[in-house]
C-alpha cells in the first residue's frame, strides 16, 4: 500500500524572484554558459531599482545579449505571479531567433501556432509567449482592443524603435493606386478643389502619373469638413485587405487623422496614435523596452505613451566603452570610378570564403545584384539563408532590403557589410515632414538611427569585427 501522506506533506518549492538566481538554476544546454558582466549589471540594476516601475527603458550595445536579459526580466513577473508575459519582435524571423535562444538556456517559452489562439500556458502564467509586433498590433489582434483586450502582467519590447515603426503602420490606412484604383478615385475626387487650391499642377501631376514623388497633403479643414463622406466610403470598403485591420482602431476618430496622397498611393493616419486601444499593451503592469545606445528615446512618449521619467533614466551600462571593430570605407571619395554599379558587379563577383551581405533600401535597389547570380533575400527565404551564414555556408554575396533591425550576422556570417544607398520613409507623414523641413533636425535623425542600426548588422560582440562599404551618391 502507498502512503500519500508522505508526499502529500511534501514542501512547495518556492520560485525565486532574482534574476540572477533564476538563471543559475536554468536547466541550460552546455553552450550556455555564465551570464555576462554586463548582463549581471543591467539585471541587478533592474532587479534592485526598477522592479516596481511600469515602464522601464534598457539601452545596451549591440551583442550584449539584450534577448536574455528581456526572457529573464519576465521569467521574474512570471515566478512572482505577474503573468501572463509577452515577449515581443520587430519581425517573424526574429521570434525564430529569439525560440532558440530561450531552448538554448532553457527558459519555458511558447508561440501562437497555426490556430491562431492565445495558448493556455501563456494566459495561466506558466510560459513567455514570443510573437512578433504585428500580431499584437492590428485592429483584428487576438489579443482584443480597448475594454476586450486580454490582461498582461508583463511586456518586453525588443528593438524598440524598429518595433515603433512598426505600430505606428498599424494605424494608418494606405490604399494603393494600382490594386485599389477604383477606392483611390473616389477618394482623390471628393478632395479635388481643395487639392486644386493648394497646388494646381501638382494636383494634375498625381491625377496623370501613377509616381511617388508629387506628394501633398490634404488640407485639414477640408478633411474635417468632408469626414463624413470620406467615413461612408470607407465604412463601404471595410473588408478591403487595406482597411480591414485598421478600421476598428480609426473608424471613431477620423476627425483626428490626417492624410497625404501621391500618384500611387493616398494614406489616412492619426495625429497621434491612440495606442490605448491596445490594452494589452496600454494597460499591461510593466513594459520594458529594450534598444540599442544610439537611439533617441523620445518617440516612445507620444506613439507609445512611455513615461517621461523611464526616458530620462534608462538603464545602461555606464562601463561599457567599446563593442566591435567597424572599419569604414567609402569607395566614391576614393575614386570617381569607384560608382555604386561598379562596386555591385566587383563584390558580386567574388567567390567568399567568409559572409558578405548588402543592405539596400527598396525592392528596386535589390534588382541591381539579380544579373550577378547573388541571392536575394526576402520574407520565404530569410530564415534559411541567415541560418546558412550563421553556419559557414558563404561563397555568394546576400542582398537584404529593407532589413536595418533585427538582423544578427555576428563573426564570420559576415565580415563585409554594403550599405548600399541612403534609407527613405516609408510613412508618407514623414516622407511630407521631409520635403517641408529638409533641415530638420528630427528629421536627419531619424534617417541616422537607420544607417546606425544598419551598421550594427555585422559587429555583434566585443571582439567581433568587419568592413562596411558605403556606397550610393546620397548615401556617401
């Protein structure tokens, strides 16, 4: 006979609530070693004077290993009973990333799968749920908006500011031209006076030429005067794949929107974005963000509604003074012979024994490197050919667009870098922001972020190393 007294006597054993000390009792694969200096500091820092904050700001150098510190930030809300806890990326590839470093050092985690269901073990507080920005952030979430979404305890950020951009998208209804002719139409047509008003030969530049460069916005009080209209199209137009996921987060507030229209494409978008209607994140106990140590901190107040004082003081490492070397070179003050054409067809050609990647900023750009047998890179193929570099899998030269985040090619996945021209806006706001104020400082800085975490890519660690060419006249 077995005696259940026995067992039923037995203590609970209590979960610690320190970081560190979680992290130590890890049931961790035998690549995962110690934690780092820095890591100890910044969780230490966290654990003994931000623990009680809600929102808590963490700038570290690229290759610190800010994903352990996030995964181990939650593991503490979630063994003190402050779950459920998100981790959230910039990106798909990146939760595949973030999936393999928490088994690495056994850190319970789980992800959204095909159903497209909040897991059990997330919402009892048992495991971190990993997803990626755009899932939370969208006007048909799983998580629910405003008074129906779902209670969190605890939010990691990662990336932060390649994750705003993104939230900022989720707001903004963008009707195409050559997929959404007759929507475009009706729309440019109830604005035709006032647009007529503002620049006549504009207007009829954007009427006749499907191109992006003429760029106008639609005067305010004509589109407060004409909301109406503008909500009855829409509201007729609901199921459209470019209104659907916007619609419930704007259809209440189009008196407090803008918009912008050119010869492709017409964007709707708030003043400011009403983030609140996000409660898991809003209304989440603790938010953490997590970005790297160049970065301007201050967008998080008005698209995030992050607090002034978490802004003020981060925590970073104060002992951390160099990360890497990054040897620069710029080909066209070198030689004029030295083009951006020129360049592409040198590096393409060669055979590498180490990884070679080029960042370009459009679809466009990356067109250049088709004819010299490089792979181009895109949304099927990126998790394959990243893991391949990670792997030493080099001899072609890797063409990425549009990738300034979230990407890691530490060592030998890539020892040289092309950015390869100048990175643009994509949100027709700022793109406007530009062409009125070109000298703009928050302007100029936002262009720079990009080109500083499109030069994070290939150095990842203290002793990590590589050469970035820069090349493209506007770039250079």
């Amino acid at each position: 006979m077995i005696d259940f007294s026995k067992k039923m006597k037995r203590t609970l054993v209590t979960k610690s609530d320190n970081p560190i000390d979680i992290y130590n009792g890890l049931d961790r694969t035998s690549v995962a070693g110690p934690l780092r200096a820095s890591q100890e500091m910044v969780l230490s820092k966290w654990y003994d004077e931000k623990i009680g904050e809600q929102d808590v700001i963490i700038k570290l150098h690229t290759g610190e290993g800010k994903t352990l510190i996030g995964l181990l930030i939650l593991m503490t809300k979630m063994n003190k009973g402050e779950g459920p806890c998100i981790y959230i990326c910039p990106n798909k590839y990146l939760v595949q990333q973030v999936c393999k470093e928490a088994t690495k050092f056994g850190i319970p985690i789980c992800t959204i799968g095909e159903n497209n269901q909040l897991p059990n073990d997330f919402l009892a507080g048992n495991r971190i749920l990993v997803t990626h920005v755009q899932k939370m952030f969208n006007g048909r979430t799983i998580f629910g908006t405003g008074n129906s979404s779902e209670q969190v305890g605890a939010v990691v950020l990662d990336d932060a500011h390649a994750c705003l951009d993104a939230i900022r998208e989720s707001f903004v209804i963008s009707v195409k031209r050559n997929s959404d002719k007759e929507l475009y139409s009706e729309l440019l047509k109830i604005f035709e006076d006032d647009l007529v008003e503002q620049g006549e030969g504009t207007f009829w530049d954007i009427q006749n030429n499907e191109d992006y460069e003429n760029l106008m916005m639609i005067p305010y009080w004509a589109w407060i005067d004409k909301k109406s209209q503008v909500l009855k199209i829409l509201a007729s137009n609901e199921q459209n794949k470019c209104i659907t996921f916007v619609w419930p987060l704007i259809k209440d507030n189009l008196d407090k929107c803008q918009a912008f229209i050119n010869g492709g494409e017409l964007q709707i978008m708030p003043l400011v974005a009403p983030i609140d209607m996000f409660g898991s994140f809003a209304k989440a106990k603790h938010r953490v963000l997590m970005s790297a140590t160049t970065q301007d901190d201050s967008f998080f107040v008005k698209t995030l509604g992050i607090s002034v004082d978490a802004i003020k003081t981060p925590i970073v490492n104060e002992k951390m003074k160099w990360s890497g070397e990054k040897m620069i070179l710029i080909p066209e003050l070198i030689s004029d012979g030295f083009t951006r054409d020129s360049m592409i067809e040198s590096f393409s050609n060669i055979t590498y024994k180490f990884g070679a990647v080029s960042l370009t900023p459009t679809w466009k750009k990356q067109d250049a490197y088709k004819d010299f047998g490089c792979i181009l890179i895109d949304k099927d193929n990126i998790f394959s050919e990243i893991s391949g570099l990670q792997q030493g899998k080099f001899e072609k030269l890797r063409v990425l667009t549009n990738r300034y985040d979230g990407i890691d090619l530490p060592d030998n996945a890539c020892r040289i870098l092309i950015l390869d021209s100048l990175p643009f806006f994509t949100n027709m706001s700022d793109k406007y922001e530009e062409k009125a104020r070109r000298e703009s400082g928050l302007i100029q800085k936002k262009i720079a972020q990009k080109i500083e975490q499109g030069l994070g890519r290939s150095v990842r660690g203290e002793k990590d190393y590589s050469c970035i060419i820069v090349i493209g006249a506007e770039l250079v």
